[in-house]
DNA sequence: GTCTATACAGCGATAGAC
DNA sequence: GTCTATCGCTGTATAGAC
C-alpha cells in the first residue's frame, strides 16, 4: 500500500479518518491499531492490508492533512481579497479544529517528534515550511498594500504566527476554554495589522 | 512513597532527573521503567519502590519542576528592576530549555493531556496557572510604571506571553535551527515593551 | 479485502528473597 | 533499598484461510 491511497478506497479513507482524530485528541504514541480497528469494527490485520506499518500510516496521516491544508489555503486566499482577512481565516482553521478538542495534527506530532519514524518526522517539517510559505507570501503582500506592519522579514513573522498559533492550542485544551485561545492568537493578528481583533472574528 | 520524595532521596532524585529528561525530549507515553532503569543500572522493581505507578512518577515530576520554576521566577523578581528585563529572563528560561533539546515539561504534557493520569493532568494546569500568576504581576506593575503597554489585561498577555514561547519551543525543536524560536519569541516581548529584542538578550 | 490465529517484544506492576 | 522472577496485558506485525 503507498503512502497515498487512491481516493475512491474506502476502507483506508475512514481509517485515516479515525487515525487523524485519535492523533489529535492523544497523540502519535497514545493511540494503537487496535483502537482504530474496534472503532470500525474490522481487525488490526485487515489494518495492516492498509497500511502495513505505523509508520507508513503516520506518513498517510501528514500527506492528506498537508494536501487539505493547501487546499483550505487556496481557498482562503482565492475568497478573501485583504491580507487581514486572510490572515484572520487562518486563525479561524487552528480555532475551529481546538473547538473540536483536537490539536493541530503536526502540532501534536512535533511534540512527539523525537520518537517518530522518519518518514513522519520529514512530513512534519514539511507541512509547516508550507504554512510559513503561504503566509510569507500573504504577509509580504500585505506589507506592499500597507495593510500588515512588518517589523522584521516577513519570512520570520511567518514563524511566529505559526508558533503562536500552536502554542495557543497546545495551553488552552487542558483548560477546555476557548477564551484562553482568543486571548493568545487576538494579540498575533493585531501586532501585525494594527488593529484589536475580538473573539470570533 | 509520597508525591514529593524526601530531599536527601539521592535515588530518588536521580530517578526523576533522567525521568524528567526523557519526559521532555520524548514524552510521557514515550518512555518507560525500562529506559529510567537501564540509565541508572538499576532494575525497574527498584524503581517501583520509589515511585509506585507511573502516574505518581509523572506527579513527583510537575511537583518539582514546579517548584524549581517558582524559585527561578522568585529569583527573576529579586535580581531585575525593571518589568522588560523580567519577561526577558522569563524568555530565556524557555531558550536554556529548547537549547538542551528539551521541551518545557508542561508544555510535552499539555500536548498528551488528554492520556495522561488524573493527578498528571491537574499538575499541568497548576504549572500553568503559575507562570500566569507571575507574568500578570510582572505586567501589571510594569504598565503601572509605564514600561509596558497592555492592549487588554494582564492576565490575557500573560496567557499569550506563555502560549508563543511554548509554542515556539513546539515548532522550532523539529528544525533544531535557535534562529526559529528567536523569531517566535522576538515579537512576543517586543509588542508589549515597544522595542525590538534582538537574539539572545 | 477481511478474517482467525498467532508470534514476539515491550509494557506497568507485583511477590518474595536478600 | 535492590534484586530475581514473573504475571497479565497490550503493542506492532505476520501467516495463511476464505
């Protein structure tokens, strides 16, 4: 089975489904095949049809999550026309998935990343060199339209936005209260266009 | 044996030294009796007879890594004069730990909250709530004075303050690259002091 | 593509000797 | 306080029938 299963496979479809939510909600090292199996009610072989090694899901897990990151990024930038708005869409992916009670999937995985397979580790890395990208480009069109003040290249505020936007996921879930994470990302977004940005927005 | 062992417990503490090691770099469901016990040549029914079960373990841990951070902040308040210069050494506790590769220990354990023992859990909120505690004094004297200028509470920047440096520890170890957590952390003093912090102050 | 059955290592934890 | 020995369970992974 390659680390990308053809999209019309079902079966390995609502595996990844399964997978990605126990990933989010405990972790890489706090989830077994046997759970995902006893949730869709087939047996850990006929998991390992699928995927014949954790690592090998782990790498599936990454590849779709980056491929639906992209896409909800295309999306954003193709829909909203000023940098602050794309900037406070970006915020509203990391705030709708914490509403879930899920981390950020290579969020969760970066903790852990000292103990991942390889191929697990390098997709970590890649999904956030794409989210800095995108944002680099967003910021820098910003900073040209005057709409973003950039105190230093926008490849490093990029960083931090990320960053930010983690960390406020990873402290507001143990306290189960999202006015922890507005008040961790509103500052993110109102350093950079100049403006107070509520809850919600 | 109590949550909190007897200071002279030489055993003991070197137990919770290579623990407290492990959990930071791989994670509380990353490592095992058998790691702490082969590191310190001894079995794992030794350690046992220290540290009962793993979840007293992971609450001997937050105990005294929470006591070590309230004498480091105690210690910040009696050596620097001016609130800025306190956040700065509240920063850099945060750098000296991603320099060793090592995450916050809290910060591993918020990511794993969801699988970790009850008294494990409630120690992770107490680390929080006392970072936060100490930020807020922090900030609250220094707007009182003027050194700081609050956009909202201090409360809130002090929650936001905590989120971007764990979150900038989170996204830079993978890359194992400083210069990322000093453009994470950069923008997190400087947007309350109004100046730019350059890397490593 | 899914099953039963199983291999084999590792886990947290305990009993009882010293 | 540390040891040997072991328990019961769960972990990932595989073989081979259907």
């Amino acid at each position: 089975m390659a680390v990308r299963p053809a999209r019309g496979d079902e079966t390995a479809m609502r595996v990844l489904d399964v997978a990605e939510r126990l990933v989010q909600v405990r972790g890489f090292n706090g989830f077994s095949y046997a759970d995902v199996a006893a949730e869709l009610r087939i047996t850990k072989a006929a998991l390992h049809y699928h995927f014949a090694s954790k690592g090998e899901l782990g790498a599936a897990l990454i590849e779709r999550y980056c491929d639906r990151m992209a896409a909800s990024l295309a999306a954003l930038a193709a829909t909203d026309r000023s940098a602050a708005a794309r900037l406070r869409g970006y915020a509203a992916l990391y705030r709708n998935t914490l509403r879930e009670e899920r981390l950020c999937l290579c969020g969760m995985l970066a903790a852990e990343y000292q103990t991942l397979p390889q191929a697990v580790q390098s997709g970590v890395i890649r999904f956030f060199t794409l989210n800095e990208a995108w944002l680099a480009e967003v910021l820098t069109d910003g900073a040209a339209a005057g709409e973003i003040q950039l105190a230093g290249s926008a490849q490093d505020a990029a960083v931090a936005l990320v960053a930010g936007l983690e960390g406020a996921m990873l402290v507001t879930r143990p306290f189960n209260d999202m006015a922890r994470f507005e008040a961790a990302a509103g500052p993110l977004l109102a350093g950079l266009t100049g403006t107070l940005v509520s809850a919600g927005d």
